[in-house]
C-alpha cells in the first residue's frame, strides 16, 4: 500500500493511493498525521478500511508533501555501498557512518530543491530509506523489520566543499538540498528489500543504477547499531546510503546547477522528482 502526505485546498492531510486518486485516511482513522496514525498501530488495519472505497481526491488535485513530515528524527547512514566506498578511494567502514539531518534541508516531492550561494559544489545522492513502525532500543537483527513501517526514495543533496572541508554536519544540511518521497510504501509489500534497485537520472541521463544488495551494512544491521544508542519511535526516518555514480567521484566532477531536473527511483516504490533553483 502507498502512503502519503499531502496538502489540498489548503489543508494538510494524508491517505492512501488507489488509482490516480487518493482516499483520506485523517477523520477516517481519527489521527492528526501519517506519523500518529503510525504510532497508533493503525497500519494494519488501514487496507480493510479502504476497500471499497472512492477516491476523495484525484492525485492531480493534491500538492504531495514529504511522506511524515513530522518525523522527529532524519538519520543518514554514509558511504554504505561497496561501489561508493571504492569510487572515493577509502576503505570499507568498520561500523556505519551515521548522522543527522535537519528538517529544512529538505523539500517536498516536485519542490524545487536549491543550490546554495555560497558553493556550486551540490552534488546528487539517490538512496533507500526506510520509516520506523514501533519503538525500539538495541534492536536484535532477526527482529529488525518487526519495527519498520515501510520504505521511501530519499535524495541526500550534499555541499561537497563544505562537506570535506568543514565538516560533515555542515556540508549535508544546508537549507533545501534534499527530498523525501513521494510516497510510503508499506513494508507488506517489499518482502525482499535487498532485491530493489534504485536509478537516480539527471536531465534524463542515468548517472546511478545499483541493487540494494551492495550494502556494506544491511537493515538489520543498521538497525541494530542506531537503535544501540539511541531509541527509534514512530516516523523516524533513516536513509540507508548511497550507491556509486556520484558527481565529486567522476572525472570532471558533476555538480548540480540551476535548471537541473533530478529523479530518483526504486524498483517497488516510486520515483522522486525535484528540479534545481540556485539560492
């Protein structure tokens, strides 16, 4: 099932997608957003209560918002595919390289995502990432998909320059740099996650094609390792990595630029399209 947030005629809601039209999950399910409807339990319980049902907006008419907005937590995993690690020269990692993103660094589905004044060092990263279902803390590998609601498209735009030559918490949070979306979908329905494959395209050129089966780090693992020292609840969102292909590893670089049209796309999902405005 897709789930997804959106605004319409001024409001806010969510609902489910069936068809080309969307059916209202809010007074439905008597909880304020996906990520309390989520916390609540309710995702069970949500296909038997919209069979049957006619859409109440046809998608044209809905502005898509990030799947859960509201998440209280946006956590990245670095350089966790093999091909990656290789094009950059490094090593494999011992333990994932984990850190934190801030909600204005990324825009909704179709929003224009921007190139900051101060760099034109903006490169593109298409990755998986996954919603939490249910709290959690030292999660046991063979228990970790008990606790995810489902998977997204992520792009986790980076400032290369200020990445490498400040720090990494600077370079991957400037304002409106990445994308979340454009839709959750429920775990039920990728029973096999290391089997996707995700292809991120700039102005119609591939520039990253890979399985999700290259993790250096699987879920499990991820899992395991956040929830160590931190717990997971509800709506938290954590993207998994991303694949080689990427602008600052090629010969000359690739760096986004105003104008750019980006899509991200995972085989069972959906795609993530975002176009490029400068600062």
């Amino acid at each position: 099932m897709k789930l997804l947030s959106y605004k319409t005629a001024g409001k806010q809601s969510y609902g489910a997608l069936k068809n080309d039209g969307i059916i209202d999950l809010k007074d439905r399910l008597g909880q304020p957003t996906l990520r309390a409807a989520i916390a609540a339990g309710l995702l069970d319980s949500i296909a038997g209560r919209v069979d049957g049902l006619k859409p109440d907006y046809a998608f044209s008419d809905i502005e898509l918002m990030i799947p859960v907005p509201d998440a209280g937590k946006i956590i990245c995993i670095g350089r966790n595919y093999r091909g990656h690690v290789a094009e950059g020269g490094q090593p494999l990692p011992k333990t994932p390289s984990t850190f934190i993103r801030v909600h204005s660094s990324f825009v909704a589905p179709g929003e224009a995502m921007m190139r900051p004044r101060l760099s034109d060092q903006f490169d593109y990263e298409g990755e998986l990432a996954l919603v939490i279902g249910r709290a959690g803390k030292h999660i046991r590998r063979e228990h970790a998909f008990d606790y995810i609601a489902g998977y997204t498209c992520l792009h986790e735009g980076s400032i290369r320059d200020y990445q490498f030559g400040h720090a990494l918490a600077v370079g991957k949070n400037f304002d409106k740099t990445g994308s979340i979306g454009p839709w959750l979908v429920t775990r039920d329905d990728i029973p096999d996650v290391s089997t996707l494959t995700l292809t991120t395209t700039l102005n119609g050129v591939q520039v990253q094609h890979t399985k999700t089966d290259d993790f250096i780090f699987d879920i499990p693992a991820i899992l395991a390792y956040v929830s160590g020292f931190m717990e997971l609840v509800p709506g938290d969102v954590i993207a998994t990595g991303t694949p080689e292909g990427v602008g600052f590893a090629r010969k000359p670089p690739l760096w986004l630029k105003p104008g750019d049209k980006v899509e991200v796309a995972i085989t069972s999902i959906g795609v993530l399209r975002n176009s490029v405005v400068g600062e």
